[in-house]
C-alpha cells in the first residue's frame, strides 16, 4: 500500500457549502475505492493525506490534481506502508478548530510552507 499527501490551494468561493459536499462524495468513492484518509482545510489551503493500493491511489490523485476546486497541488510524504493509519476513516474532514484540539502541540494553526511538515506529523501522530 502507499500513502500520499499533498498541499493544495483551494479554489472555493463558499467553504461552509462546498466542503461537506465534497467530503461526502470523496467519502462514498473512496469507501468504493478502499481508500483511508483525512482532509484538513485552515481556511486557504488543502491539505490530504490518502492510504490504498499504489494504482487506484494515484489514479485518484491524479483526478484530484485536475480538479478546478484547487489549484498548486504539491505532493509530499509519499511512502509504502503496511498498515493504515486512518483504517476508520474514508474521508475523515477536519477544520482548523478540529486542528487545534487535535494536535496540542502546534502554536500556530495553518498550512504555510513553514508549517506543512509539522501539521503532516501532527496529523500521523493522531
Ligand atoms: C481538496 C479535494 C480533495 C478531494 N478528495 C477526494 C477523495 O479523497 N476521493 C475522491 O474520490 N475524490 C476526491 N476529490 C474529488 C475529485 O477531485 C473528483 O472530483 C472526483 O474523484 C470525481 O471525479 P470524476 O468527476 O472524474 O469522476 C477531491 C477534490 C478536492 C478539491
């Protein structure tokens, strides 16, 4: 199995409607998919770690990659893995609030290029 993350700049004009639906459908494919991951959003910048089979995962990323909700998508993290991380979760969606209460440890809550590896290591150390 793989796993994946990737930063992306979100191209959404209303967040509050357009982000359920989103994690809703992504939730419901990736449960088709057997996909796991979680989807964190600071009010700029996606970020989306994704766990599953090499191909079927990077079929999806590339999908991601064209979708026009996001722009700038930056892959980092990718690795082998044997065992999931977020076997509960098919698309798990966590706002900064969520952010916060979830990683303890971070003093500053977004997904700027100095902040990305700490969040991504937060979000493994869940
Ligand atoms: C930030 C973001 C995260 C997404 N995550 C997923 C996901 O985990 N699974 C998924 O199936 N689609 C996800 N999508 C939606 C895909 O980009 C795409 O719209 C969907 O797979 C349907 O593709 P299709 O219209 O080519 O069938 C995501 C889109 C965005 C903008």
């Amino acid at each position: 199995m793989l796993t994946l993350s990737y930063r992306s700049t979100a191209r959404i004009k209303s967040p509050e409607c357009e982000i359920p639906k989103l994690v809703s459908q992504s939730a419901e494919s990736n449960r088709k998919l057997g996909m796991t991951g979680i989807l964190l959003f600071d009010g700029f910048y996606f970020m989306q770690t994704l766990e599953g089979s090499w191909d079927p995962l990077i079929e999806l990323f590339l999908r991601i990659c064209e979708d026009t909700r996001h722009t700038d998508v930056v892959p980092f993290g990718v690795s082998q893995i044997d065992n999931r991380k977020f076997h509960d979760w098919h698309m798990k969606f966590v706002d900064i609030c969520e952010t916060v209460r979830l990683i303890p440890d971070m003093d500053e809550f977004n997904f700027s290029d100095e902040r990305l590896h700490q969040v991504h290591s937060g979000v493994l150390a869940m």
